[in-house]
C-alpha cells in the first residue's frame, strides 16, 4: 500500500524519480582551438516542481569556457576548480526551479585544446533535499581534429 500526500506536500520515496541529464555537443566536430556548445536538458520526471539547486560540468583536458556563453537556465558566472588531472571543473550554484513533467535547457560553450581525439564530458547536479540528480559521465561526444 502507498499513501499518497495529496495536499501537494512532498510524495514518499517510492514515488520520486530522480531527475535526469542529457547532453550532447554541437557542433559535434571541430577543428583544434575550435568553439563548440555544449547543450543541456535536465528533465523533471515528477509531478510536483523540484528546485535545482547546482550544477557541474567536468571538461576534458584542456578545454576551458567560453566567456559570456551560459544560456537558459545557465545564469551567472560559473567557479572554476579542478576535477581530475588538468580537467576543468565548472560549477553553477544558482537556483532553478523545474516544473513537474518539464525540462529546463541550457548551454555553455567550450573552447577544445591542442589534443586530436574523441573528448566526453561529466554532468552532475544537485537537488534540494529530498530530491536527486542522476549524473551523467561520457556524454555528449566531441571530436576534435
């Protein structure tokens, strides 16, 4: 048996989805030094709206953001870390709240290092409680020639 809240309170566990990223690059090759952008969707599968309340996006080696380039839910300027050997970690801490059944887009563009090759990045985020964002890791394929 499972109770559901029906003053719009929050469900009980058996009833909260996580919410979901998708990522992919565009455009999805481009040449050493190159600009692509990297667009974003992060689903809310549940009925009830869920605030957003950061996310992060782990570049590959040698890459590095593009000024001014955050669109959509993206506001602000992200802070700059470190998550891995010579990776760029971005992280956006501004709230964002996403309606039940709807998806927030966003982008961000990158600029590609020196490196030829097949490049993925890592998507994470972070939902008030009790809420969850799955991760995405090797997403959104981009190669470099």
């Amino acid at each position: 048996v499972t109770i559901v809240d029906d003053d719009g309170g929050i469900p009980p566990v058996s009833l909260r989805k996580p919410l979901r990223i998708a990522a992919f690059a565009t455009p999805s090759s481009i040449r050493r030094g190159g600009v692509a952008t990297y667009r974003l969707a992060l689903r809310n599968p549940n009925r009830v709206a869920v605030r957003v309340i950061g996310l992060r996006i782990c570049l590959p080696v040698g890459f590095s953001l593009v000024r001014r380039s955050g669109a959509g839910a993206l506001r602000g300027v992200p802070t700059r870390a470190a998550c891995g050997r010579g990776r760029a970690l971005l992280r956006w801490r501004n709230a964002v709240t996403i309606a039940g059944g709807r998806t927030a887009k966003m982008r961000v563009g990158v600029r590609a290092g020196r490196r030829r090759g097949r490049f993925t990045i890592t998507v994470s985020g972070t939902a008030a409680s009790p809420w969850r964002v799955r991760s995405v890791v090797g997403a959104a394929r981009l190669r470099v020639r």
